[in-house]
C-alpha cells in the first residue's frame, strides 16, 4: 500500500525533481515508511511507502532486466507468487520478494495485457523509456485511487488529488457540474473530480500516454451473462469456497494485521474465517447514541471467536477534526459515516498495518433495504391506481416513513431507473433547482447529474430490475463513495484496508447467481446468511442491516449547530455563488426547528464550505522524516 504520483512532459522537457518532491510530501502519509523521487528524462515517479510485502527488500519504482522499464504499485496483487512462478519460467529474474515486482516483468511479457492477469486492489504506473510511453492501470472494483490532469502533451498523476495540485501546471477551476453531481449523491462520480480538467481513472480502465495524447480503455467488464442453472446447495458451497479463498489471500502479510467488526453480517462473516486461520485482532466503533450503536453486536462476535477487541466512542466532540477529513478527500465529500471510518481507522493503525473489512457484500449480495422497496414500489406502479396510492400514502406517513422510503413513493410513475436515483439522492432536481443560485444554474446549462447513472443501467445485462440496480451500485457507489471513504481514512493513517468481498472471481460469479439466491422477502443476503449458518450468532445472523450511520440529526441540533452557522450561512459562503443564502438558511432553521429532517443536507453543504476553505483556499500539506532513495535512469 502506498503513494503513487508522477509526471510525462513533452518531448525535449525535462521532469523537474522539485515538484516531485513536492508531489510526494503531498501525499506522504500514504506511506511512512520511505519516500522514491526517480527521473527518467522527461518522465519522472514520487513514490511513498507502507511496507507491507517485503518489508526489507521490496523499494520501488521496480525496473525491468535492462533497467528501461519502469513501474509503481499502490495495493497488493494476491496472485503474485503464481504469476512469479509463470515469469520466472519464462526467464524473467527477480530482485526483490515483492508482489510489485510482478508487473514491471509482466508488463515485458504481456504488455497491456498484464493488468487483466492480476488480481488484487491496485493503481500503477509502467514508464517504457524505449518506446516514451506511460500505462496507467485502476483495478477492477476500484479499490485503489487514480487522477490525472492531462493537457498540451503533458500529463500529471498522483493516488490523491493534493498530488495533481502539487504541479504548479495544474490549475484549480472549480467543476460547477462537479459539485451538482456531488450534491446529488454525496460524492463526486467518476471520470469527474471537482476541478476542471482532472480526472479520475475509471475502476477496471488502462490509460495509455503516448505521443503527446491519452487514451482511455476498459480491460474488464462485469457481466451476469450466462446466468448460471445451479441450486441453492450448490450455490452455497461455491460461494463458501471463494469467499473462503478471498479471505485467505488476503492474509498475506509480513506485518501484523487484524479487521474492522461493525457487529453486522459482513465484517463477522470475515472475522469468523479468519479466525479459522488463527488469532485475530478485531476493531470497533460505537456512539453514546443507543441507536446506532453496534457495539454489542461486535462484542458477540469478538468473544465468539476468541479475539483480541479493540474499541472507540465516537462523541460529538470527536468532530472537532472534521476540517481536517475535509482537506485528505481533496474533493466535496458527503458521506458522514467518513467520520466514524476516519477514528476507527486511526485506532486500528495504532496496533496493526493491514486490516480487513466487509465493504461490498451489500451491493454484490443485495443487503440493502432499498432493493426490497425499489422492488414492492415498482410493482404498485404498475397498479391502475398505483401512483394516487403512492403519494397518498407518502403524505400520511410522512414523519413515520424512512427517508428513502418516501421518496421512492414520491417517485413511483416515473421510470424505475430515475426512481432509484432520486431514491438515493440527497437533493433530488427540484430540490437543486431551489437550491442554486443564477450564476450556478447558467454555469450548468443542460448538464444532467442522473444521466451517468442512467448509463449505467442502460449497459447492464443483468435479467431484472434489482439484479441491475445492484451492478449500479458495484459501478457507482461502491467505488465513488464506500472504497473512497475507506481508502482516504485508513491510509491518513497509514494502514491498508483489504476487501474480500471485492475478490473478482467471487464478484462474478456472485454476479451471474439468480436474483433470488441474493434477496427475498425475509431479507437481503440470503446466500451469506446460508453459508455462515453455523459459524455465526443467531442475534447477528437475523439482524436487520444497520449501516455504519452516525447520530448527525442530533449533532446538528447540538454541538455542530454553531459550526454550520459560522460556516454554511457564513458571508464567506454566500459570495460563491453556488448556494442561494435563503435557501440553505430555510434547511437549517427546518432542521433546527424539527419541522424535517435535514441533515444529511446540511452535511453536504457544510462539507461543501470546508472543502472551498481548507483545500481551494490553501496549499497542499505534506510529511516528512521518511527514507529518501534518488533513482535516475542510466540511460
């Protein structure tokens, strides 16, 4: 695990080794451990490390035989040692014991073709000094970050956006649909950034520089094509297996490594296998709010299986840092579960490097409440009386009703793709509409912040209407939001986050499963719920999905209700232009009266101000005290 940047001038240019160096400290703390600044001509990498693989001998950039291939890794390939083996017997030579070294060697026998074969969480760079090309390369689920700025023949990469900014060629020109679509669904979806002109790599995408221009192309799509004719016995037994195995390979460590325990079915179903494979440390977060507190649960499962447990009350006060998560997203980031992930991640580094985590089992198995709504709604629509029934129902229950439970219902009569999107949106159209100012509205034009969602659904192959809202979810929440949120937290800390869940050949095989092995009436996740059985508690194994939410109705009323008064209805905020001043004063005093909840609004508009003031209005921050190796190419 580590941080990867790096700069291509034009032909005759050379790299400057000072913004390198400023690259690298931007993004230091992804990797304590040793800091690379390598130039080659006109080509240059910034390198920090997270030793985990090969601790001693596992530096990089990793060169080839001939030293004029070049490569960088953020992530763990966890097939190395079978793709060291292949190499090897082709007559590559190894020098290190790390799993990076697989690409630069693969990269001369495969070319492209190198990213297909790997599996594991990665972002890497290959720089071909003979032929003055750059491949860039985004995993398949997107675990691992990727942006880049790319314009006038020179392009600039980094795994975080403070690295891009690092460049003093990059300019800082606000994406106004950027910030729509942020507003939208609380996160920034790729290809966009909120800067103008950086981008992010799509998951399962390859860039290739060459000649002054970049191009884009996928190496891998997930497909429910053919489905599979197979029993539910049968079902459960080969997802036992992958899982099993996914949980195995990433066990692979040469530091100590433990998980993240939410107490809910996904993080247990990980610590009971890992527990089969000896001790585990496990780490937890709670609130002092009995509502979403967790921490029983986690208990349970701890003394289940002998662990050694590890906990941490999040108090309002904890809050008090939130202008520094603001800075490390380096965009407008929403999702208020960052602040629980951002402490739970800081406990965990301070006893282990690696920990493992549940994240993707709810989009890839159907956990989700709303699946089972999207699906009970969508057939009322079709009702002769269906849409009067539905709204008639939405404005009775309304204060009784969850959140995304009336939306859906307010939606119902529109298409069941658009009715998921608002469904999942914090501010649906009309709601934004209210919510702009002129200068946002005009900046926007026809810029539609649904339609890279409705794309999605249009490629899907997926025979039903929850089996393609689910791929949706693998190809736009999972990794804008949820890898963003671990990603960004764990590695401010220094620490690695491993997914099992994601492993690709579990993700497909999951994918091509009938929708009914997934989610029924009782509940979302049957098949998990089916394999782990006889492993897990009862009280865990019939519970309700919870998720990591955090007590922001009541902090908002509270203690942070003087932070949004200095800081969304602030002047500083009302100069931007993008938020009308009555508008967002009208959601406050809504939330603050009770009249609505309106916290998760205020959330993003709050967390919209601290990014304008800690990342657009001050200069990227960086470490220091690391190891520094000066590579320079000898040709």
């Amino acid at each position: 695990m580590c941080g990867i940047g790096g700069l291509v001038r034009r032909p005759g240019e050379s790299v400057e080794r000072s913004c390198l160096q400023r690259m690298a400290t931007a993004y230091s703390h992804r990797g304590p451990d040793e800091e690379s600044l390598s130039v080659y001509g006109r080509a240059g990498f910034a390198f920090r490390r997270l030793s985990i693989i090969d601790v001693a001998g596992g530096h990089q950039p990793v060169d080839d035989e001939r030293r004029r291939v070049h490569s960088i890794t953020n992530g763990e390939i966890y097939n190395h040692l079978e793709l060291r083996g292949e190499l090897e017997g082709r007559g590559h030579r190894f020098r290190t014991g790390s799993d990076a070294e697989v690409v630069v060697h693969g990269y001369e026998e495969f070319g492209d073709g190198i990213v297909s074969r790997l599996r594991g969480m990665f972002a890497l760079a290959v720089w071909d000094e003979d032929r003055q090309r750059l491949l860039l390369a985004r995993d398949r689920m997107g675990q691992k970050p990727l942006v880049y700025h790319e314009v006038g023949g020179r392009l600039t990469f980094a795994s975080e956006l403070a690295g891009v900014l690092a460049d003093p060629a990059v300019p800082r020109a606000l994406d106004h649909a950027a910030i729509d679509e942020y507003l939208t669904f609380q996160y920034v979806p790729a290809p966009r950034t909120a800067f103008r002109g950086i981008r992010k790599l799509p998951p399962a995408h390859l860039l290739v520089f060459e000649d002054g221009r970049a191009r884009l192309e996928r190496y891998w799509s997930l497909s429910a094509q053919p489905r599979l004719r197979i029993s539910s016995g049968d079902a459960t037994r080969v997802f036992e297996q992958k899982l099993e195995e996914a949980v195995r390979l990433r066990l692979m460590s040469d530091v100590p490594l433990g998980a993240f325990l939410s107490g809910g079915l996904d993080s247990s179903a990980v610590v009971a296998l890992m527990a089969e494979q000896g001790p585990v440390k496990t780490f937890s977060i709670g609130f002092e709010e009995g509502a979403f507190d967790e921490l029983p649960y986690a208990r349970e499962v701890a003394r289940r299986f002998a662990t050694e447990h590890h906990e941490f009350v999040v108090r309002p006060r904890a809050i008090d840092l939130v202008a520094d998560i603001a800075r490390h997203y380096g965009e407008p980031f929403g999702d208020a579960s960052a602040v629980p992930t951002w402490y739970l991640a800081r406990l965990t580094a301070a006893k282990v490097k690696v920990a493992l985590n549940g994240d993707g089992g709810d989009e890839l198995l159907g956990g989700y409440d709303r699946y089972g709504l999207m699906r009970a709604f969508s057939a009322l629509a079709r009702l002769p009386v269906g849409r009067g029934l539905a709204h008639a129902t939405s404005r009775a229950l309304a204060h009784r009703l969850p959140v995304r439970a009336r939306r859906l219902l307010n939606a119902v009569g529109v298409a069941p793709e658009e009715s998921y999107a608002r469904t999942v949106s914090a501010f649906d159209p009309e709601q934004r509409a209210l919510l702009y100012t002129e200068d946002m509205r005009r900046e926007l034009g026809d810029s539609d912040a649904y339609a890279p969602m409705m794309a999605l659904f249009a490629a899907s192959d997926a025979p039903d209407l929850i089996g393609r809202t689910m791929g949706v979810d693998l190809a736009s929440y999972l990794p804008g939001d949820l890898m963003v949120k671990v990603d960004i937290a764990t590695m401010a800390h220094g620490l690695e986050g491993r997914s099992p869940f994601l492993d690709h050949p579990l993700v497909e095989f999951v994918a091509r499963l009938p929708t009914a092995l997934k989610l029924r009436l009782s509940g979302g996740k049957w098949l998990l719920r089916n394999t782990m059985a006889d492993r897990l508690p009862r009280s865990v194994l019939r519970r309700r999905k919870q998720g990591f939410g955090v007590p922001l109705g009541q902090w908002l009323r509270g203690e942070l209700r003087e932070l949004v008064t200095e800081l969304v209805l602030s002047p500083s905020a009302r100069q931007r232009e993008v938020v009308r001043p009555d508008a967002a004063q009208r959601i406050c005093e809504e939330h603050w009266s009770g009249r609505r909840d309106r916290s998760v609004q205020i959330w993003l508009l709050l967390m919209l101000e601290l990014w304008f003031r800690e990342v657009l209005q001050r200069p990227a921050a960086g470490g220091e005290g690391a190891q520094v190796l000066e590579v320079d190419s000898p040709g």
